[in-house]
C-alpha cells in the first residue's frame, strides 16, 4: 500500500525514532526564496510499536499536516541523524551572503555547531548529501548546484567529495564525477555508492554538460574512511536525475525521476518502484519507506512488495 501526503517536501527525509518524527527541507519557491525544515510528526501511529504499520495505518493518514521546525535552514538540502540521535547533521547551501557549511542541529534546542565550513583555505560549494558510518565518519558531496541556481557565488572548488573521518582529518576524494550527488554505503561498508546528476537541464542556468545520470561504486575502508579506485559503473536511471540512495540489506535504492530504482549491491539493476513523481530523496523505517517528491512524501508499506 502506498499513501502520498502533501507537503512541500525536497530533501533531508531523515526519520527519528525517539520522537516519530519525519523531517525534510522544503523547496525553494518561498518569496523570497529560502528554505525552511519541517516535520511530519507520526506519533499517533504508534510506528515504534512493532512493523505491522498496515494495522495501524490508513487512508486518513493522506491528511496529516506538516509542522515547520526551522523557519530559515540557509538553503538546506538534505541531512541526516547524528551518531548519537540527538541532532541533524544538515547540508547548509548557504547563499550570496552566508557560507556554505555542514552543521550539526541539536533536536532540542536547535543549538548550531558548524562541523565543515571549507577545504584547504577555500569555502565549500553547494553540500548536497551528508552520510554517517557505524564507525562516525561522515561523507559529504559537494556538487556546485547554489552557483548554478543562481544563490551562490562562483565556486573555488572542484564539485568533489569530503570525508570527514572520526578521528582525523578532513580530505578531498576528487571522484571523477561531474556532479556529486547522492550517497549511500553498503551494509558492511566496504563500498560507497555515489550518484552522477550532471546537468539535468531543468535549472535553466544554460550550463551544457556531459550528462552522466548514472550511479556509480568505490571502495570504502570502513576502519579508516578512506575511498579509493576509480568509478565502477553501476547503472542509470530513465527519467530525470539519480538522486538520494540507501541500501537495505542486499538491496541498493536510488531516487529517479519516475521512482526508486532498485539494484543489489553488484549494481545491477532488480526492478523499480514507479511512481507518478520524481523521488528526490528515501528515508526505510524497518520494512517501510519513506520518499519525499516536492509536492509531498510517499509512505510505501513493505516496499519490498512494490518492486515490479
């Protein structure tokens, strides 16, 4: 079963457990422009209870509304928990006139710690995914997006990835890619999925690029954070960009622009959850997922059973 509940609804899609919680940026298209987070609050669907969401859930949850939790996320794109559950660690974009940075928001009192702000000297571009591993280390992609939408200044840095390992130092893996994009490791965290957007031409900024839209692989050492070898072709999507992935099991999951592309962890694609919106970004609660759509989030129960 698959309920859409609408909202405005971009990115983030980051579940938490202790408060039942759905939270995602919002578009853009505020006058002006900027960019709030906001939360479904599912609470009274007691989702903690067991993974028989079906029992408890029905088509009245299509009303539900969502509530605003940050009225001004300096362009945030996506983010995700904090190791220990008590914060978003949020994709600052940043604008013409606040930097570009990876923050850490406490759930509580929304206290702001910048955790990355730039590399070697030079500010950041556009962060646009932001990954944690069981270890801590934290991934980021960086593609140049706010520059080409038109709020951010010219880059000073290659579109690239960050990682910023628990207990050492920040390093760039220049990944081969146009656009750096999503994000998503394996369950054992020996490989590091990362999505090629290049230039989707739905920006209007008349920038012409090779266009990639495929996803790619690359060794991840899960001790030490680092990323080698070159890209290892996966697969592409049909429609649109490939955007936010996970992987659940033996299962790798990408956003497209005509639903969830599925694969297993080779690359190799299974099937697709189609969808009649673009799926930007996916959050899995046990057996269940979560995609926001722009103009709402999509709750697909046992998504395993929707694969066609």
């Amino acid at each position: 079963m698959t309920y859409f509940i609408p909202a405005d609804a971009h990115e983030g899609c980051t579940y938490v457990p202790r408060q039942q919680r759905l939270y995602f940026s919002t578009t853009k298209k505020m006058d002006p422009p900027r960019v709030a987070i906001r939360y479904l609050d599912f609470s009274a669907y007691q989702l903690n209870k067991d993974n028989r969401w079906a029992d408890r859930i029905g088509s009245e949850i299509e009303s539900l509304q969502a509530e605003e939790w940050l009225h001004d996320a300096r362009m945030a794109n996506s983010m995700c928990l904090s190791p220990d559950g008590n914060a978003l660690l949020v994709c600052e974009q940043g604008d013409m006139d606040r930097p570009a940075q990876l923050t850490r928001l406490d759930l509580t009192t929304q206290e702001r710690t910048v955790l990355f702000d730039g590399y070697e000297g030079k500010p950041l571009n556009s962060p646009n995914k932001v990954i944690v591993s069981k270890q801590g280390h934290i991934v980021i992609s960086d593609p140049d997006y706010g520059f080409r939408q038109g709020f951010r200044p010219p880059p000073e840095l290659e579109p690239s990835l960050y990682v910023l390992p628990k207990d050492g130092t920040p390093y760039a893996f220049d990944c081969g890619l146009e656009m750096p994009h999503g994000l998503a490791l394996s369950p054992d965290e020996r490989t590091l999925y990362v999505t090629d957007t290049s230039n989707d031409g739905a920006h209007d900024d008349g920038v012409k690029l090779k266009r990639r839209k495929a996803v790619y692989a690359y060794d991840f050492n899960p001790a030490t954070a680092k990323i080698t070898n070159n890209p290892r072709y996966c697969f592409p999507v049909d429609k649109g960009v490939p955007d936010g992935s996970l992987t659940d099991g033996d299962t790798l999951l990408v956003g497209g622009g005509d639903g969830i592309y599925v694969a297993d962890l080779i690359g190799n694609l299974r099937g697709k959850i189609k969808l009649d919106r673009t799926a930007v970004n996916l959050a899995i609660v046990s057996e269940h997922l979560f995609v926001t759509a722009d103009e709402g989030v999509y709750l697909i129960l046992n998504w395993r059973e929707q694969v066609s």
